[in-house]
C-alpha cells in the first residue's frame, strides 16, 4: 500500500473534516502518500484528485461541512459510471480508497472493494441511521444544533402561549427527533419507529393545558409526516394558536462537537490503519463505546436499531 485516496459522499455531517484530517495526517505518519477526491462519486468518476499534504488539512479540524465536498451520485449507479471510476483510481495508481459517508455511500465501497480496489467505509451522516454501528459522525452535532433551536423555540411558545409543531431531519429513522425531543422536554415525539395516534398526540397538548400550561412542544422526525400538517389537524382539533418550524438544513452546519471531533479522528486513524494492515471491505464503527469494524456485508445485513426504552421514557417524563 502506497497512495491512499479519501473522499466524503452523500449528505455532509459536522465532523466529516475532522474525519479527513486524521485520515490525511495518518497516512502521511505511516510514510505514505494521500490524495483527496473532490465532490464525491462524481469526483471520482472524473477524476477529481488533489495530492494532500500535511498543511492541507490545517485549521480544518473544528470546521463544519467537508472541505472535498460531496454529492449525491446517480451516475456511479450504472456500470459505466463505476468502470470510469475504477479506471481513474488505477490512473492515478491508488491503492486503498477511505469513503466517509452514510449507507448509499457504502453500497458504492462494497462494489469498488469487489471489484478490486481495497476500500473501507467511516459512518458520516447526522441522521445515525446506519446499519452495524450505534454512531455515525455528526449525529451529536447535529442533535445539539437541533436542542439550541428547540430551547430558543420554546422561550417564545412560553411568551405567547403556543403549541410548536419543530420537524427534524433524519431521513427515514428518528434518531434527531427522539434525542432532540427527549433532551427539550417535548411533550410528543413523533417518530418513524413507532407512528403516532393524532389522539394522543391532541390528549398530551390538552393535558398540559388542563393543568395550566399553555405551551407545548412537539417534536416530529421528517420520516413519519410532514410538521405543517400536523400542526394543521392540531389547530383544528384544539384551536390552540399552533406554529410550525422545520429546522432543515442548519442541522446539517456548525462546528462539530468535541465528541464529534473524537470520534472522526479515531476513525479516520482507524480506517487507515486497516488498510494499512491489508484490510478490506470493511465499515469502521462504534459500539459499547468503542471502535469496531463490521464487513460491508454484514453492516448491511444487521438493522439499525433505535432505543426505544428513551421514547418511553421521554413519554414517561412529558406528563
Ligand atoms: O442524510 C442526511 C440528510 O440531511 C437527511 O436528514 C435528509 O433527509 C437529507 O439528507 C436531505 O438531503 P439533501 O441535502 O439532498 O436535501
């Protein structure tokens, strides 16, 4: 192994520089050379590569998006797509490739790990929601930007007395909005893992108010419904006067966290290191609070799981 090549693809996540640093400053510890692929699966398609050296990465440790860019690919789905980006590896003569991303990302590692070329996954998405790890980098930034968003939310809705409907990314799981909602007092958490009833929903806002308490607030996971039509039936059931925010994008930004910044430079360090060791075909992750590497087979294989016993205990605690 002499030259190894990295690149972050998909959504970007807060971390995902951190991640890019420990991998560039790692392989130039180990002697060896390392380049940066730019704007993802596209890049490599078109053969976007940048030598990397050790002032490359400076000052972008505490940065939020990622300095190589990303994109989401279409073209890296059809045989042609991913032969050109076989080739340009082989140009380029690179011998391992690190691709920080979420689990589309990986089905893109696993056919250019088959078909050749030694490739190893880092969990990068703010959604948490991949497959054989119980941490993707950004998820806790993100789970903060979210919680600093909600609490500001919540000093207005006190002030005026409303019922705020705050829908949160996450794709199609509900990691944001379970962490988000438990940690902001929400008096409902609505999430893909478990649906909702729109009674109960109704019943937990007339509870609060029954007892004098004329806020609420509602956290909703963009994977089970839309914010706006919650907050509508909402208005109609209740006529409370009822608003609704999607956070949107701005969870995706920021400096990341330091347990962010932990986390990307051990597995950035990591991933190198089992290239090094002549590993392949494997997704860096976290579990029981350290790092494991599970094969891309089995990663996908296993289902990512959310706790579900904190949606109990959130509803246990919102009374
Ligand atoms: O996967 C990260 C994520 O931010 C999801 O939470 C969200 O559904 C999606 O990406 C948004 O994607 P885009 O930036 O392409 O609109």
């Amino acid at each position: 192994m002499k030259k190894i090549a990295v690149l972050t693809s998909g959504g970007d996540a807060p971390g995902m520089n951190t991640a890019i640093r420990a991998v560039v400053r790692r392989v130039l510890f180990k002697g060896l050379d390392v380049y940066g692929v730019q704007n993802g699966m596209k890049g490599l398609i078109r053969g976007d590569f940048i030598p990397m050296d050790l002032g490359s990465v400076g000052d972008i440790i505490h940065r939020g998006g990622t300095m190589l860019q990303s994109t989401r690919c279409e073209e890296f789905k059809t045989v042609e797509g991913q032969q050109q980006a076989l080739n340009q590896l082989k140009e380029n003569d690179i011998d391992g490739l690190i691709i920080i991303g979420g689990d589309g990302s990986f089905k893109a590692a696993k056919i250019l790990n088959d078909r050749g070329l030694p490739t190893i996954g880092i969990p990068g998405t703010i959604d948490n929601d991949i497959a054989g790890t119980e941490y993707s980098i950004g998820f806790d930034t993100a789970v903060n930007t979210a919680v600093e968003a909600i609490d500001k939310i919540r000093d207005t809705a006190v002030s005026h007395e409303r019922t705020y409907v705050i829908e949160v990314m996450g794709r199609d799981a509900g990691d944001i909005a379970l962490w988000a909602g438990m940690c902001t007092g929400a008096e409902s958490i609505i999430i893909p893992e478990v649906g909702y009833d729109p009674t109960d929903v109704i019943d937990r806002v007339k509870q609060g108010a029954k007892r004098g308490k004329m806020h609420s607030i509602i956290v909703v996971a963009e994977g089970v419904g839309k914010g706006i039509e919650i907050g509508e039936m909402i208005k109609q059931e209740t006529e409370y006067d009822t608003k609704v925010s999607i956070l949107g994008h701005l969870q995706r930004g920021g400096a990341p966290s330091a347990f962010d910044r932990m986390i990307s430079s051990q597995m950035g360090a990591k991933a190198v290191d089992l290239l090094v060791e002549g590993k392949k075909g494997l997704m860096v992750g976290f579990k029981n609070g350290k790092l494991i590497h599970t094969s891309f087979e089995e990663a996908s294989e296993e289902k990512h799981n959310i706790d579900l016993s904190i949606y109990h205990l959130a509803r246990s605690l919102s009374i």
